[in-house]
C-alpha cells in the first residue's frame, strides 16, 4: 500500500488534482497496490505523518521540512509541487495594527512547526523583534483565523485558504507579505522509502507532474475543483490561486538557497539543537534526481 496526504487545498492543489482524477490508483492498479490518501491540516501533522511510519509521501513546506530533518525525522525532498505565497501576517479590519512593530507584548496565533510559524519568526526579526517579544499561541490553522476574527489575539500568521476567506468574508487585512519567506512545497518521503523503492517513487512523480501541468493548463477548472472539494467560496479558491506559481519542479539549487537564507532563523531563536549544521541538513534534503529523471524522460 502506498499512503500518501490528502489533497488540502491549504498547501497543495497538485495532490487535490491527483486524487480527484484517481491518477495514482490508475498508475498502481496492474501492480495491485493500493493507494491510501490521509488528510492532513498542516506540515507538522504531516512531518510526524511520515517520521512514525504511517505516511510513504507528505506534502510540506520547505523550511517546516528543514526543521523537522534536523530534529531527527529522516525524509528528502524529492518533488517541488509549488511555490505558494501561503503565508502572511493577518490583522482584523478594525486593527489599529499597521506594522510589525506594533506587535510587541501581542499575543499571535500561529501554528508551530509550520511555514506560517517560522514566516512570523523572520517577520519578526524584520522589525527588531523575537519570539520572546511575543505571546504566541500555538493553535492549527483554522483555529488561528478564528481566534483572530473574534478578537482572542492580535495578529495571525494565516495559511491559505484561511487567509483568503477571513480577507474576503471578514475584511481582515495582511500587513505583511514578503514571497521571499515563503519556502517551497515540497512532496516528501523517507530516506529508508526512497532507498527501498526508488521506481515507486519516481512514478509517484511522474503522476504528480501529471497533476501539476493540469493545474497549470486548467486555472478555472482547478479554482471550481477547489471551490467544491475544500467547501469554500470559489473567489476565496480564486484568490488563494492567485498567489501560487506551479512553475519549477525539479528541486535545483534554486530551492536549497532559499532554505538556507531562511535557515538562520532555526539558530537564532533555538528551534534546532546548538551546534546543529543547518546548511548541510538541507543540503541532505533537497534530492533532486528523482524528479529530474522523471521530467527530462518526459520530453
């Protein structure tokens, strides 16, 4: 059996697609090897997913994944389905908060473990400011938007498409967005995984790149897809696509240096063992072969 995570339309479309069509099933089907799909509401869920064993592929963000590798959970990076401008730094309408700044002694939801989280971190030393200067309320995702629209904090650090629809349904407002921090996401499996089955984990590529140039060639059709699949407002989809690139899936250098300009971050406020070596830790990450070696193929 191969278990993988559910579509969520908070951080990969490409794996909503994939499900949506049964392309994976279809793939397996003559070696008669199911495909079990796990919902998952965030990276963190997914990353202890796949370090217990119960999960072969996990969808995450690049720096979440980075985290989770240097705190012991053997995976790679295998597969790049997306470059989601998914997290920003939420107010109400209302606010009086217009900068980061403002924010000290604030309490803060956000998600620990998570690319909205560490976002908040970086976002933070923007401005002068750490963790510490802060009271931050470790909540999942859609508990982090509620909490914000009925007051319970000052500040989210949001996740689409919880951003999009508190922005559109309650007017709440970004006061900070930087594509920068924003990691990639990366399609994840175990080291012991990939060394045992590499033709399995090429074909699950294969699907996914399948699913990606649907994504790409079929905006509107995925924006319903999203719409009817995730349960939410199809101009909240609409938006929420609006700020993802499919374009680059072949992790590359292009990906490690993003991880490692983030990586300062994990050191600076302790999150990763003293002395931890976080650039050779994404360097051990990001494996680019199986993927390449699936898309060149292709062409």
């Amino acid at each position: 059996m191969i278990v993988l995570t559910e579509g969520s339309t908070a951080y990969n479309q490409v794996s909503l697609v994939v499900k949506k069509f049964g392309w994976l099933e279809k793939e397996f089907q003559a070696d008669a090897v199911p495909v079990k799909w796990i919902q998952s509401q965030g990276s963190n869920r997914a990353l202890e997913y796949l370090n217990s064993g119960s999960l072969d592929f996990g969808s995450t963000a690049g720096l979440a994944a980075v985290l989770s590798k240097a705190n012991g959970n053997p995976i790679q990076a295998i597969y790049v389905y997306a470059r989601p401008e998914w997290a920003s730094l939420v107010v109400t309408k209302n606010s009086p908060i217009s900068s980061v700044k403002e924010l000290k002694g604030k309490k803060i939801a956000a998600t620990k473990g998570t690319d909205p989280y560490l976002f908040l971190l970086r976002t933070l030393h923007t401005a002068g400011l750490k963790k510490s200067d802060v009271e931050i309320l470790h909540l999942q995702h859609a508990d982090g938007r509620i909490a914000l629209e009925r007051g319970d904090v000052a500040a989210w650090a949001g996740l689409d498409p919880h951003t999009a629809a508190s922005q559109l349904q309650a007017g709440s407002r970004l006061i900070y967005r930087n594509i920068e921090f924003n990691t990639y996401g990366f399609l994840n499996t175990s080291e012991s995984f990939a060394k045992k089955y590499p033709e399995v984990v090429g074909r699950v590529i294969k699907v996914y790149e399948q699913g990606r140039k649907w994504a790409i060639e079929h905006s509107d059709e995925l924006a319903q897809l999203i719409s009817e699949e995730a349960k939410i407002p199809l101009n909240v989809a609409k938006l929420q696509l609006s700020r993802v690139d499919f374009s680059d899936p072949i992790p590359s250098e292009t990906h490690v240096k993003a991880l490692k300009a983030a990586a300062p971050i994990l050191v600076d406020e302790e999150l990763v063992k003293k002395g931890t070596d976080v650039n050779k830790i994404i360097d051990d990450l990001v494996i680019a072969h199986f993927a390449a070696n699936q898309i060149h193929r292709a062409f």
